[in-house]
C-alpha cells in the first residue's frame, strides 16, 4: 500500500509553521505470529481503513518529530529527517502486523518565507564571503606577483650568462642524441625488417604446410575417384567389352577357319585350272612349235621369197606403228607456196622407204622386180 501522510503548519523546534508530505510504502507482514497480530487489528475491515489507520499513526510520529527539529535540519538533510520518522513509526505500525517498506520526504514548504528568506541570507553570505575572498586573492596575487617578477629577473641574469653554455652544450649533447638516435633507428629498422622477413617465412611455411594438406586431401579423393571410376569402368564397360571380345573371338575363329577351307578348296581349284591350262598350254605350244617347223621348212624351201613375203606382211603392222602418233593430230598443215613442192615431198618420203625397209629387216625391196619399177618410175 502506498500512503502519502501531510501536516500542515507545524511548528518546529524555533517556532516556524511548515507544511511536510511524505511517502510511505507499507505491506502486511506474512510472519505466522505477526500475521495473527494482523488478522486480530483488522480483520472485517476494507483496504481504505487500513490505509486510514496506517496514515493516521504516520501523521502523529511525523508531527511529533517536526517538532524537534529546526527548520535547517529539516530541510538540509531530508534523509536523515525521513530515516528518524521510520525508525521511530516502526515499533507502532509493527505492533498492528504492518511493516514499513520506503519513507521518504516529498515536499517542504512554509507559507511565512522563512525558507525562502534562509535561502537568501545563505546566497548573501556567500556572496560576501566570495568578494572577500576575491579582494584577498587579488591583493595577494598583486604581491607575489611583483616578487615573481624580482625573481624573475635575478633568474633571467643568471640565465643570460649560462645561456651560451647551455645552447653550446645542448647542441652536443642534440648531436651525440641524434648521432644515437639514428644508430638505434637503423638497428631498430633492420631488426623490424628482419622480423618481418621471419613473420614473411613463417607465413609462407604455413601456407605450404596448408598447401601440402590441401594437396594430400586432394590426391585422397582423386584417389577414390579413381578407385570408383575404376570399378565403374569394369562394371560398365570392362565386363561388356570382354565378353564381347570372346563373342567376337569366337566369330573370329569360326570365320578362320571358314576361310582356311575356303582358301584350301580355291587352291585345290586354281591348282586343278592351272594343270588343265598347263595341258592346253602344252598342246597349243605343241601345235605352234610343230605350225613354225612346218612354216620354217616352208620358208627354207622357198628361200628369199618366203622371207619377202614376211616382210611384206608385216608393213603394214610397220607402218601402222610409225603412224600412230599421227592418230592423235586433228590437222596437219603443210606450209609451201608451191603444190609441186608438196608433191615432190611425198615422192621422196616414198623413194626412202626402201632404204629403211632394209635398216629395219635386212630386206632389199629394190631387189623385188615390182617395187624395183615403181621406184625407177618415180625417180
């Protein structure tokens, strides 16, 4: 339950009315014995009557307590005013079974302006204070400033005459620093670069060792896949091939030896062809050789003129020979002005056919008494 206990215009301890709210959080206790003290207080009575009865008692300590105190402790310590009025209701509202959770002071006021007035004779007083101070603190800094700028001065002379010394001094001593500084700088600029090409090689070890794994686990699973295709391979294609391979195989065979009996009866034919043309061979050659017995007894007979008729059987075949290049001319043209010229031409290609008659066989066709008249005419 939370009361709000107010008294108004109660004096105090200096005799000045105030107003005071406060706030209060207060529950019934659930301990065995003080929960039966509760039930014999208020038992039949409504939650606003217990407010009432509360607020009542809270009232009466919060009044009787503003008049201990003056209007300062009040005020200025509201705490430890709302501690004192919960430590002291405590005992009386435990005695009813209601235990007080939070007191705390809400509000302080008065209708005389004693506070107000309090609160401007506090700000006068410090005000005051503070301009006194202030006079205090200017006076006095108006002297140390002035010994300041005495020891301001004895300290400039002497500082004047060490200043060479000092600049000269310093100068070396800003050399031997720099001089030191750039010696650590370089050490520290190698030892940086060496560490950093060590920070580079572990780097670089890390990310071959990472590289290797990579690697291994890469094989591994080619490896695997290889295994998989592998038996995949037999599966699908070995197992079909090889027994495709016997089928053909056997094919093969069979067709072998279909072949061999088929090349075993064309020989036995070819051979059985080959006497039988051997045998008509060897009769036709028996024939010819006793045909060109027959025809050289012929020819011995009758001696010159048998080999002149050979001769003249086969000029034609000469001739034909000769002229067969002339087959494949579409058109020969003679150039010549003169018909006779022409004529004459071909009578000497004909006078000179003896003559080659004779290079080519041996025969002298001047000797034949026909060709002899025909040449004699023509010459």
């Amino acid at each position: 339950m939370t009361l709000q206990p107010r008294c108004e215009d109660v004096e105090t301890a200096e005799g000045v009315a105030l107003t005071v709210t406060g706030v209060a959080q207060v529950k019934i206790m659930t301990e065995k014995e003080l929960l039966a003290v509760a039930c014999e207080q208020f038992l039949g009575k409504n939650v606003q009557d217990i407010k009432n009865v509360v607020l009542q008692t809270l009232e009466g300590h919060l009044r009787s307590i503003l008049g201990t105190l003056t209007v300062e402790q009040i005020y200025q310590d509201r705490d430890q005013f709302a501690k004192l009025v919960r430590e002291v209701a405590a005992p009386d509202v435990g005695r009813m079974g209601i235990e007080i959770l939070s007191f705390t002071i809400k509000d302080v006021y008065d209708k005389v302006d004693y506070l107000s007035s309090l609160g401007k004779t506090q700000t006068a007083v410090v005000q005051r204070d503070a301009d006194i101070g202030v006079a205090e603190a200017e006076r006095d800094a108006g002297i140390r400033e002035a010994e300041c700028k005495k020891e301001m001065l004895d300290v400039k002379f002497m500082a004047d005459t060490k200043i060479a010394d000092s600049k000269r001094a310093f100068e070396l001593q800003k050399s031997a620093f720099s001089e030191e500084v750039n010696i650590k700088t370089a050490e520290a600029q190698l030892a940086y670069e060496l560490q950093g090409a060590r920070e580079q090689q572990k780097i670089r070890q890390e990310e071959i060792e990472i590289e290797v794994v990579q690697r291994k686990k890469q094989i591994a699973v080619e490896a695997q896949e290889i295994l998989r295709t592998d038996k995949e391979l037999i599966a699908t294609v070995r197992r079909p091939a090889e027994a495709e391979a016997h089928r053909i195989q056997q094919i093969a065979e069979g067709e072998k030896v279909k072949q061999v009996l088929l090349a075993q009866a064309e020989a036995e034919k070819i051979r059985k062809l080959g006497e039988a043309e051997a045998a008509v061979i060897e009769a036709m050659g028996t024939a010819e050789a006793e045909r060109m017995k027959l025809k050289a007894e012929a020819y011995q007979k009758y001696g010159d003129a048998a080999k002149m008729a050979l001769v003249l059987e086969a000029l034609p075949q000469i001739a034909a020979k000769i002229a067969a290049p002339l087959t494949k001319v579409d058109e020969i043209v003679v150039l010549s002005g003169d018909n006779s010229k022409v004529t004459s031409e071909v009578n000497r290609l004909l006078a000179e056919l003896p003559a080659s008659v004779h290079a080519l066989t041996g025969v002298d066709l001047a000797k034949i008494p026909l060709i002899k008249k025909a040449t004699s005419a023509q010459a």
